[in-house]
C-alpha cells in the first residue's frame, strides 16, 4: 500500500491532473494580462501571441489612467470591499458565537433562518433594496453597497463560523469565565483567534463576489463619485465600439487589489492552522 | 472524624436539580463538605458528576437547590466571585499567553497588585517545578506540563474551594499516577478543600477523605474509601467500588443466605480442590506477577473472579473448588440495598 501510494507514476500523475488545473484556471487570466499590453491590431490579428516589438503598446493602460477618474474607482472599490469584509466578519463572528455557545428560546429557528440566506439570492430583493435606498437617501453613496454587501455576506458566514466556533474547547471558554473574562473578552481573545482559519476562508469567499459584482454598483450607485472599478470599465464597452485595450489594461490592473488582499487572508490562514491550540 | 462541628462548612448542597429540557440529569442531590475535605465525585459517565461540579462552580444554573460556599449562597454569583478555581481535563490553557500570564491572569482580573501576583507565580512556580517554563507558551509544553500549568492557575488564586474536573484522564498512565500523588501532595501542603471529578475509582479510592458515589443523578452512597469498599450500601456502589468487580451471585446461593443477592470480592475467595463450596471451570488466567486473577465459570452464575495474592497456575478447562470468606459476604435485598 504504501509502495503504490510513493510511485512516481502516480504521484506524477496527481500532478499532472493538479498542472492541468492550474493551466485551465489562469488561461483566461494570462489572456487578459497578455492582451492588455498589445495594440487593438494586435489582439484582434492573433489573440494568442505575447506581445512582440510591433504589437507591444501601452495605449490601454494611458487610456484608463487619462479618462475618468480611475484612481476614484479603485478607492470605491477598496473601500467598499474592505468594509464589507470587516461588517461581515464582525457580525458573523458575533452571532455564530451567539449561536452556538448559548442556549436560548429559538435557537435553532434563528440558525435556520439565518442560513436561508444563503440559498435565496439577494438580488431577488433588488427593487425593495432600490425602494429602500431611495427612501433614506442612501442612493449613490458607497454606505448602500456596503449595506447591501454585509447582508449578502452574513448567511455564509455565520454558517461557516458557528460550526468551527463549536469546535472550540468548552473547557478553555468556562476557564475563562471562571478567571473573570467577560463575554466579550472570552469572544475577542479566545475565541477569534482559535478560529482564525475559518475567518480568512470567510474573507476570501466574501471578497471575492463584492469585488467582481457589477450590478448593485449600476443600480444603487451609478454616480461618477461612487464608481466601482467594474463599473468604470464599463464605459469603454460600448454598443458598436468598444474599446478592448482599455477593457482589458483596467481587468488587469483589477487582479492587482484583490491579489494582495487574498494573500494577506491566505498567510493568516496558514498561520492559523499551524499555530499550536488546545491540545 | 474530619468534618469539624460548629465550623462553617466549606460547601453545601441543598436538594440541587437540573434537568435538560425532559431530561432529569440531576435529581435532588444534598451534600455537605466541611472545611480542607478533599471530596471525590466519582460515577460511571453520564451519571451527572461533571454537570454537578459544574453547578458548584457557577457554569451551570441548577433548575432548583441551593449552593452554598462558605457560608455565602451563590446561586445568583458569576464564576469568577464565587471564590473558587477550577482545573479542567483539556488543562484549557489561554494559547496566546505565557505560563505566567496564564497563571496570573485572574488575579489581574481581581485586581490584585502586581508585586503581589508576581509573589504568589513565584510561590506556585516553585511548589510545582514549573520555574524554568515561566516564560513558554502552552504549545511548547509537555501534557503533563501543561497539567501542573493549569493546577498553578488554580493555586495562585488562594480559593476557597478547588474544583478539578477529571484532571488526569489526559494523561497517559506513568504520568497519572505521578500526578496523583502530586495533587495529594498539594492538598496536604495547601489544607485547601477540594473537589475531584473522576470516573477511575483508584483515583478516587487513592485521593478521596470522602467519596460520593453517583449513579443516574443521585448519590447512591457517602463515605470514607474504606467504608465504601468494606461496607456498601448498595448493589451499585459493591459493583463500582473495587477492581476487578465484586462477584454477585443469585439464586439458591443467595437464599441459603437469606438474601437476593450475595456479593464477594475476589479477595474473598479461595481456590480449593474440586469438592468445595462451589464448582466451576477454569476458563481464563491474568497473570501479573504480583496477583493472579483467575476466570472461573459456575454454573448457575456468571463468572466468577478469584483474585490469588502471589503467582498461581491453573489449568484452563479443568475444574477447581471455590470457597468464600464467610465474614466478608455482602448480602443484598430484591431492591439492591445491603443487608
């Protein structure tokens, strides 16, 4: 068994199954990043090819940074994803602690009706969300999509939470309590950092969507001042003309925020899961 | 003989409940522990021992009852300000802090005076050898470390009452017995009273001044270890207390002697020739060097257990004579109460 588990014939197999993955998940990437430095001839003449002396331009990449307000939009974006997160993993944090260190009347109804948000899709509810946001003057202003990202974010996470939360020894919580923490100190300084794995995966699969989403961006904050990235490129696809170079260099320099964003959850993710606990 | 009259006694319980939705898991439990008493808990799992303790200390609301701790009811008082401190099977070390953060943590909690918390780490250190590990986190510690880690949290809050919550069944045999003989250490230096949860009945046989015994969420009996082994109450606790178990025998060896049932210890019992009071068929032998325990089948009970002092060899199969100590006979009812 343990002979046909260190062949090189299936080893090398596993990775090639793993290369071949990673292949088909970053072509369309390399794609975009490829295109974006070649001249509108070029993409369209051979797609495929790196850029040579000839098909080599920066046109796309000068054509966002000299129209509209690109910079404005990488804020908006940033920020409204950044704060999203931290709403998201805050209050998820806190009612999968509630739920599952306390017993209460209804416990398991809230559960229940905490995670059918995951099953029913927000956008469902995009005209009481519009009605809503007109109703408070939120409409065009980053705290409506930051609202709306939180709701959206919470049904998964605290699903995801309350599950690792139970995990997390009894013992180590009543130690606690028994030393004179409060609730919010057990919470804070014992619990959170134990499930600190579970947050970084939350973050991730959070992120991800409100950075990429185009349309509560067009719906509830069209205006130039609260663009999103998304939605700023946007402007160069057009009915008949659209502008690829610019499409493409603005895609590009998309990957750039998220990147760095899931690198930092990644290595707390690895720290988390290699740090010593309990036992 | 311990407890001392007129004393305020260190702990008591007044008809504690509890019940889990339709589940009674406590069922009116009453109970005084006087002062520097080391009390032991001890049941099988699920007979409410752990939920009892957590009870006493505050983690668990009881449905109806009282608890009092030295002198002052607490029914209504948070963990923290009921005097007490607790040390856990899991030891339930804060991972983030150092050995003396650990330990000192309550006490910042209480407010207690940093030259103060620094002597009394000091004084635990040293009565627990744990003066050069001050500064490690409870990852870098070994199990049985990180133990006596957890039992110095514990002291350094001088309480009035000490609750440990099957503090050694994480640590593998070696070490549990060195740790037992260092917790009966610590109680006859500190004179503090304790209570112990465990469902090893050594533990509680080599530990106790008291032992309660529980079953289903009720004490079945309470007393010295002695009088539990020489003088149970009951059917349950001659089957609990002792290792290996009591033999019980029904029938018309226990009619002989006016009662359902009889029990005998294996101590208690002789290996004679074929011919004796009971016969039966070698069916399995330990051998431990010390003592022998010898498996013998009768017929018309179940089997027997011998325990032979010394080094014995018997046959498997072949037949031998039994013959019980007539003064140590325990004789139950048809309710399981003795005789």
């Amino acid at each position: 068994m343990s002979k046909a588990r260190s062949s090189v014939a299936r080893t090398g197999l596993v990775h090639l199954a793993l290369g071949a993955y990673t292949l088909l998940a970053l072509f369309p990437i390399f794609l975009v990043l490829v295109n974006s430095f070649k001249t509108r001839a070029g993409i369209f003449s051979a797609p495929l090819q790196l850029p040579n002396a000839k098909t080599f331009s920066l046109i796309g990449y000068e054509t966002v940074l000299k129209q509209g307000d690109f910079l404005g939009y990488f804020q908006n974006s940033l920020i409204v994803t950044v704060a999203s997160i931290f709403l998201v993993l805050l209050f998820g944090a806190m009612a999968a602690f509630a739920l599952s260190e306390y017993r209460f009347r209804g416990n398991t109804m809230m559960a229940l009706y905490l995670a059918l948000g995951i099953m029913i899709p927000i956008r469902l509810g995009t005209v009481a969300i519009l009605q809503g946001m007109v109703a408070t003057g939120l409409v065009n202003t980053l705290t409506a999509l930051i609202l709306v990202y939180t709701a959206q974010g919470l049904p998964l996470a605290v699903f995801i939470l309350s599950e690792f939360m139970r995990q997390v020894s009894d013992d180590l919580k009543n130690a606690g309590r028994v030393d004179g923490l409060s609730e919010y100190t057990i919470f804070f300084r014992l619990v959170l950092p134990l499930v600190r794995p579970a947050m970084a995966t939350v973050a991730v699969f959070t992120m991800i969507p409100i950075w990429n989403d185009l349309w509560f961006p067009l719906i509830l904050a069209p205006g130039e001042k609260t663009k999103t990235v998304t939605l700023g490129a946007q402007m160069f696809i057009g009915q008949y003309v659209t502008n690829w170079n610019a499409v493409l260099s603005t895609l590009s320099l998309a990957i750039l925020p998220v990147l760095i964003l899931y690198f930092i959850f990644s290595r707390q993710l690895i720290r988390g899961i290699t740090a010593g606990a309990v036992k | 003989m311990i407890t001392k009259d007129n004393a305020v006694s260190a702990l008591t319980l007044q008809n504690i409940t509890k019940r889990f939705g339709s589940t009674d898991v406590i069922r009116g439990v009453d109970l005084d522990v006087a002062e520097g008493e080391f009390v032991v808990f001890v049941g099988p799992s699920g007979c409410g021992k752990s939920t009892l303790l957590r009870i006493i200390a505050g983690l668990e609301d009881q449905t109806s009852g009282h608890v009092t701790i030295a002198g002052r009811n607490v029914d209504v008082t948070p963990p923290a300000k009921r005097g007490i401190a607790m040390v856990f099977q899991s030891y339930a070390l804060y991972p983030h802090l150092t050995v003396k953060g650990n330990m000192g943590l309550a006490l910042k909690q209480e407010g207690v005076e940093k030259s103060e918390i620094e002597r009394r780490i000091a004084a635990a250190a040293k009565m627990l050898h744990l003066e050069t590990l001050l500064d490690r986190r409870p990852s870098e510690l070994s199990g049985g470390q990180r133990q006596r880690v957890a039992i110095g949290r514990a002291i350094v809050r001088q309480p009035k009452l000490f609750l440990f919550d099957e503090p050694l069944s994480n640590l593998d045999a070696a070490l549990r017995v060195n740790t037992r003989i260092e917790i009966a250490n610590l109680h006859r230096l500190l004179g503090g009273t304790m209570i112990y949860v465990t469902h090893d009945q050594i533990e509680a046989m080599t530990l106790a001044d008291k032992i309660v015994v529980l079953s289903a969420g009720k004490i079945e009996q309470v007393g010295r270890p002695i009088d539990l082994y020489n003088k149970p109450a009951n059917l349950f606790v001659a089957g609990f207390i002792g290792s290996p178990k009591m033999n019980f025998l029904t029938g018309a060896a226990a009619e002989k002697l006016d009662a359902t049932t009889i029990g005998i210890r294996p101590e208690h019992i002789r290996v004679v020739p074929a011919g004796g009071v009971w016969e039966g068929k070698v069916s399995h032998l330990e051998k431990l060097g010390s003592d022998t325990f010898v498996y013998v089948a009768v017929e018309g009970a179940d089997m027997v257990t011998v325990r032979i002092v010394g080094q014995a060899d018997f046959e498997v199969g072949s037949t031998v004579g039994l013959a019980a100590d007539e003064a140590h006979i325990h004789r139950f009812d048809k309710d399981g109460r003795a005789l």
